[in-house]
C-alpha cells in the first residue's frame, strides 16, 4: 500500500519537473525572440539615423560647396586650402592712406559672414590687414592694423562673435603688385584684408585656388 503511494507521487513529481521544464524553456525562448526584436529594432534604428546623419552631412557639404563656390565666382574670392585652415582673399581693398571700409565692399562681407556662421560657426577667423609700400614700415604696420580692425568690426556688425576674431596688420609685406603704391596700377590691390578660417575644411570635391597670392 505505501509503495503504491510512492509509486503515484514519484509520477506527480516527475510530471509536475517535466511541466516546470517545459515551462522554463518556453520562457527562455520567449525571452530570446523578444531580445532578438529589440536588438533588431535597435539596428534598425541605427541605421535609420546613420542614414539621416548621412543625409544631412551631404546635404550641409553640398551646401558648404555652393556657397564656397558662389563667393568664388560672384566675388572673385580666391580660396586656398592651408595646413591648418582656409585662407579667403577677397576683394576688399582700402583707398590710399585709409583705413574706411568701402560701401562697394559691403557685400562681399556679408556674405562671408553669411558663409563663416553657417558653415564654420566654432572655427577661429583672422582678419589679416595689408598696406601698399608708400611709407615707413612702422607706420604701413599700424594703417595695415587699423584696416584690419575696421572690418572686424564689419564682421562683428554682421553677427559674428567677435571671440572667434582677430587681426594683425602685416604693413607692405606680401605685395600683390611689387613696388605699387598710390595711384599707380594694382596699388590698390596691396592695400587689402585677408581671411583665415583656423581648422577649417574644404569640402570633398572643392578644388582650391593653387596659384599663390603674389601676381605675376
């Protein structure tokens, strides 16, 4: 009589193991295809936004390149590609013995500004002032400054930090037209302001200006 009773809760036992482990494993595997969803919904989602990351990267460069490419073309702007930056010549250019920034220049530092918020917001800019050879070298040091300090402050006027700016005067170093000063033929293109983005790129694809600076 108790080996019968044994004998019936050894079967109880083992069905009741038996539909604990059945239970267990169909947990597990429960557990599985939701983890595997979530991993797969997780890729999904990372690639969605590499995907759009990826779009609006090329969308900015697209842009970065037009905009490059316009001040290229509607303002003679040349545009180098250095080292450690981008050097923008533009045609802002100063009349003899003045530091005023023209009206006809305007333009052109309104879009380069246009251009440095939109694309180069963090980067660093220089505003380097230059002076035709007329003059002492301490005294083309000091008007070179004072043309780069007034379109600094042009810059600022346009909405760009003025943290991000500075300017130093080179006097009658780096002649564009060597020895012309005055009203003598390309003296005002020695009388001038350069621009150097620190940090910057070009975008893939921009051809830089490789000519240098000095004209033949």
């Amino acid at each position: 009589m108790h080996t019968g009773r044994w004998s019936i809760a050894v079967v109880m036992l083992a069905t009741t193991a038996c539909a604990t482990k059945g239970h267990v494993r169909d947990a597990v595997a429960e557990a599985r295809t939701q983890m595997a969803a979530e991993v797969e919904a997780e890729r999904q989602a990372r690639a969605a936004a590499d995907s759009e990351l990826r779009s609006d990267m090329q969308a900015q460069m697209a842009a970065l390149r037009q905009d490059l490419a316009s001040l290229r073309s509607d303002f003679d702007t040349r545009i180098t590609a250095m080292e450690d930056g981008i050097r923008f010549i533009v045609p802002v250019h100063f009349a003899f013995d003045d530091a005023s920034v023209r009206p006809e220049d305007q333009q052109v530092l309104e879009r380069f500004a246009q251009v440095v918020e939109a694309h180069y917001p963090a980067s660093a800019i220089t505003v380097e002032g230059f002076a035709d050879p007329a003059g002492s070298q301490a005294y083309n040091l000091r008007l070179s400054q004072r043309r780069a300090d007034a379109v600094r402050s042009q810059l600022l006027s346009l909405g760009v930090d003025g943290a991000r700016v500075r300017t130093v005067g080179y006097g009658k170093d780096r002649l564009v037209v060597d020895g012309a000063w005055g009203e003598q033929p390309g003296a005002e293109l020695n009388r001038r302001v350069v621009f150097v983005i620190e940090s910057a790129e070009l975008p893939p694809g921009f051809v830089a200006t490789t000519a240098p600076e000095i004209l033949p």
